[in-house]
C-alpha cells in the first residue's frame, strides 16, 4: 500500500514524470539496439603485475546511440534489468566478444559482467555455453565476474547456476568487493576463483590511510583463502607500484589505457604480436 501512495506521488510530480519518460525512451531505444547490435563490447586491459604481461580483458558494454551519442553502462544496464532484456543484452555483448577475441593469442582471457538478475534464469549457463560452441571461444578463457546481494534471491539457484559454468572450466569472480553488497559471506556461498577490489578504494590508496588498510586487508584475506586479487581504478603508476608490493596479482585502469573496440583491440594484439 505504500509503494502505490509512493506511485502516486511521483506520478504528479514533474521532475519524476520527465525521468519516467527518459526511462520509457531508454527502454524502447534498447528494445530496437539489442538485436541491432548497437550495443557492442569494449576491452579493458588487465595486466599481471608479477611479470607485466596482458592477462585478458574485461568485457564491457558501451551503447553508441546513432542521434543521442555514448550511453553509459551505469544508465542502460538498470534499465534492462527492470525491463527484462538483461539476458538478452549479456548475451549479445559475449556472442560479440567471443566472435572478436576467438583469434587472439590462447593466453589471454575474457571476463564478462553478469547481472544479479540473470542468476535468477534456471537456463543461463546453458546459453552461456551455447554461445561458447557457437563462437569456437574455449570455456576455460572466460571468467565471469558477480556482484552483489540479489545472489542471495535464490542460492540455490545461483549455485546451480555456477556449478554448471565451472563444470566447462569457466573461473568466477567476486565483483566490487568491500563495497556496499559484497561480503565476506559471498565469499562462502559460491566457489570463487578471484576477488576484484573495487576501484574506490584503489583510486584512494596512495592518499587514504583507511584505503590502504582495506586494501591491504583484501590483499591478505584473498592469500588465506588462497585467491588471486584484481584490483581496477588503476590510474597512475605510482599505485601500481604499491600495488605490486602489497602481493596484489593483477592490475587494469586508465595507466594502461581506456577501455578499447574490438578494432583498438586488435591493432594493440597485432602491434605487440598477440594476434
Ligand atoms: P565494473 O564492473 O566495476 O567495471 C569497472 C568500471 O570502472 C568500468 O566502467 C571501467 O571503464 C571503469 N574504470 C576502469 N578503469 C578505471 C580507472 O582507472 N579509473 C576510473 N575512474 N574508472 C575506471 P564502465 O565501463 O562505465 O562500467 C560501469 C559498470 O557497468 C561496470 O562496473 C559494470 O558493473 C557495469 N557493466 C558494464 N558492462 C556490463 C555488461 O556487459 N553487463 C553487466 N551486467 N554490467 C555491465
Ligand atoms: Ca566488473
Ligand atoms: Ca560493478
Ligand atoms: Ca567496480
């Protein structure tokens, strides 16, 4: 009852009524640019900090609007969400990915996002390993990188889910860790590969003494527990350094470059012989 009084509210109130219709128009516009492929994959960098080798990328999605021009994933992706069409797009982002990076050197891997959302399909890993047959991109390539509390919806589900993946080989990732949603209980409720400490933290480090702690506690939980740490938001060299230091095993940001098409990427891989 309080939900539809809230409703009802925002339904008079101007500000509300015109990000209602924003939101309508992002749905419809995605609708349209999913199967149009308009939504398409870009490259992150991730670099091994022991040996200073690319390690893969991290895929993601950037939507190029053919009038309103780059739309951010933090606007589209809840959109799609609420609108159902998560699934769809994931799956058209990776069907992409896996296509363009199939030729790439067999030593550099992919992790791809997936929404809390889609954990609640009883079918994902089947698509998911479908559209690996189908590109000819090998399983043990492709991590998978999760966030968040919705993973609690349904456990069971989720693990089943997992399960599945890592059956083929595919590596799981705890996403945004030390942020709001991920916990240390995540870290038992699914089989991890890998914890990725979230950028507000690494962009902070060298200037925050609370930073340093909580990344430095990431650092020595992931040795217990004897998981490899990425850490993103990596800007400057200076960080980096600390990082490597602190035993941190991989690294990706701006330092090694923003986030790259399918084209950049290939004339990166061709440039250093990787292709
Ligand atoms: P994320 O997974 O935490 O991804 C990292 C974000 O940090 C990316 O933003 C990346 O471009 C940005 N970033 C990387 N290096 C640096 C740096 O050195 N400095 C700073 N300031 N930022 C850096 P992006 O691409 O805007 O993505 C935002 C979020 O949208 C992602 O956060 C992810 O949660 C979501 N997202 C992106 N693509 C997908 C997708 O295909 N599926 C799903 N479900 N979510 C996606
Ligand atoms: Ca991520
Ligand atoms: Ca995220
Ligand atoms: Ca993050």
């Amino acid at each position: 009852a309080q939900k539809a009084g809230k409703n009802r509210f925002a339904w008079f109130d101007p500000a509300m009524e015109r990000a209602l219709q924003v939101r309508s128009a992002l749905e419809s516009g995605l609708r349209v640019a999913i199967p149009r492929e308009e939504i398409t994959p870009y490259f992150e960098q991730q670099v091994d900090l022991a040996s200073g080798r690319l390690h893969g990328f991290e895929v993601l999605a950037r939507w190029e609007h053919p009038t309103h021009g780059m739309i951010p994933p933090d606007r589209f992706i809840p959109v799609a969400e609420d609108a159902g069409l998560i699934g769809d797009l994931s799956l058209s982002i990776m069907r992409q990915a896996f296509h363009g990076a199939r030729d790439w050197d067999p030593g550099l891997s992919l992790s791809v996002n997936i929404s809390p959302v889609q954990l609640r399909d009883a079918w994902l890993a089947q698509k998911i390993i479908k559209v690996l047959t189908e590109t000819g991109f090998p399983a043990h390539r492709l991590e998978v990188e999760i966030t968040e509390s919705a993973l609690f919806d349904n456990l069971a589900l989720a693990q089943s889910i997992v399960g599945s993946l890592k059956n083929q080989g595919v590596r799981l990732a705890l996403d945004d860790f030390g942020t709001g949603y991920s916990s240390l209980a995540h870290l038992r409720a699914l089989p991890f590969d890998r914890i990725k400490i979230d950028k507000s933290f690494v962009l902070s480090l060298n200037q925050s003494a609370d930073s340093a702690a909580i990344v430095n506690t990431i650092l020595r939980l992931g040795e217990s527990l004897n998981l490899p740490i990425t850490a993103e938001g990596v800007e400057d060299a200076a960080i980096e350094e600390r990082l490597r230091a602190i035993g941190c095993a991989k690294a990706q940001g701006w330092l090694y470059g923003k986030p790259l098409s399918i084209a950049g990427a290939r004339r990166l891989l061709a440039e250093r012989r990787l292709i």
